[in-house]
C-alpha cells in the first residue's frame, strides 16, 4: 500500500487499521466465524456416521450386581429381577455388551431391525432376567455392534459363559466391605486369561454400593486392556465399597 507523503498522523493510524481488517479477511477467507469442529475429533462421543456398520473399537461386558439394583427405588417395581415368581434371587447378572469407542461410545445406532424375537429372549432371560432389559440393550447398543439381535446375543452370551465369577460374589449372604481393587483382583484370580487392566468396577450410591463390573473383549472376543471409558477413578471413586448381599 502506497502511502501519500503529506499523510498526518490521525491518518496514518486510520490506513493502518485499515490494511490491518484487509489482511484479517484475506487470511479468514472472507468470514468472521471460526470453522466447525470435526464430528469426528477426539472430543466428540457421539454417534458417529459408520457406527451401525459396527465401526467401533471394543465390547465392554458389563456384569450388574443384582442387589444393588434391587435395593434402589428403580427395582422396587422390577419383579421380574427382584420378586421373581420361582423365588430365585440373583447376584451378578448380564446387564448388556456395549460397543466401545477408545474414547467415547456410540448409541442408538441406526439399524434394519429394533425388534427382538421371543426366542432370543427366551434364551437369555436365565442370565437377563428381564424381557424390558434384553429389548432395551439391543436398541441402545448391539444396533451399534452391526449384529443382527440373534448374533449380538450369540455373542453376549459367548463372552459371558467366558467367564467364571470368583466364589466370594456367586451368593453371598452377608454384606462384604472392600476396595475396588480387591474386586478386580478376584475377578483376575478366577479368570486366567485377564489382566488388571481388563477389568474395572463401577460403585454408586450410599454407601459406595457396587454397581457393576465390567470386563473389556476386542471385537473378536478375545480379552483386551480397557479404554478411558473404564477408568476406575471415575467409575468408583472410594476406596471402600459396599457389596449387599442376595437375599
């Protein structure tokens, strides 16, 4: 820019503020706003576009302590679980298998089907116990696993027959107080094939109740150290947690 030779100097500012604006445009490309963020940047844990293809990186299996859920307002009115007719009482169940992203997760993926046939709940009510919860889990998450409901759950139940729950949580009748860690370290003792960093624990509650467990498989089954969204710091944050017992 040409600057005239009897310019002064309120002028001078006025034509650097001036060549100051046009370099902004020049570099921003003609707007004032800052472009979108990816959908698929590292903070994002939405859904993202080929999650129904079964685009995710690992299952969280995720084993529920039954009397916990049974002691909150929620299993009051869950007979099916907790009041069942034949009079068993259950300790861990199957909550569900959950596609996992290495940070983040997809949900309610879109899908050809929704629906689960009765026969497939049939055969996984003895470790579901609750047809509402089979239904729930496969339209939350197995429609992310691109599994049709009878392959997740083939698969669901594949990776839970896995596994041998220690001694110390199959039906105790007192409750136990420990640290998270002991869990982890039971579940370790009793499974050979898992590793501390293939287990994580969740607690919630008065108490520090125990929620869940939750074990963490490649997409091929086979047991692998878990992502972010097992961290134990955050899934229970107490150094002592409080296991009811089954009653």
């Amino acid at each position: 820019m040409r600057v005239p030779p009897n310019l002064t100097l309120p002028g001078l500012l006025a034509l650097i503020a001036l060549a100051a604006v046009l370099l902004y445009l020049e570099r921003d490309g003609g707007g004032g706003s800052p472009a979108p963020r990816s959908a698929t940047s590292p903070q994002t844990t939405a859904l993202r576009p080929d999650a129904a293809s079964g685009a995710f990186d690992y299952y969280s299996l995720v084993l529920s302590w039954s009397p916990t859920h049974c002691e909150s307002p929620e299993g009051q009115d869950d007979h099916a679980q907790c009041a069942p007719r034949n009079g068993r009482r259950y300790a861990f169940i199957l909550h569900g298998l959950w596609p996992q992203y290495e940070r983040g997760y997809p949900e309610d993926c879109p899908a050809k089907t929704t629906w689960v046939p009765q026969p497939v709940i049939d055969d996984m009510l003895d470790v579901m116990p609750s047809r509402g919860l089979i239904i729930h889990e496969y339209r939350k998450h197995g429609t992310c696993s691109g599994l049709s409901p009878e392959a997740y759950y083939r698969t669901a139940r594949r990776l839970y027959d896995s596994l041998t729950i220690p001694q110390r949580f199959r039906n105790p009748t007192a409750a136990q107080f420990l640290d998270p860690d002991d869990a982890v370290d039971a579940f370790v003792a009793a499974n050979p094939q898992l590793k501390p960093d293939m287990v994580a624990v969740a607690c919630r509650g008065p108490g520090s109740r125990l929620r869940e467990v939750r074990i963490c498989f490649s997409k091929a089954g086979v047991p692998r150290s878990c992502g972010v969204n097992e961290d134990q710091g955050k899934l229970c944050r107490s150094a002592r947690m409080h296991v009811p017992p089954v009653r």
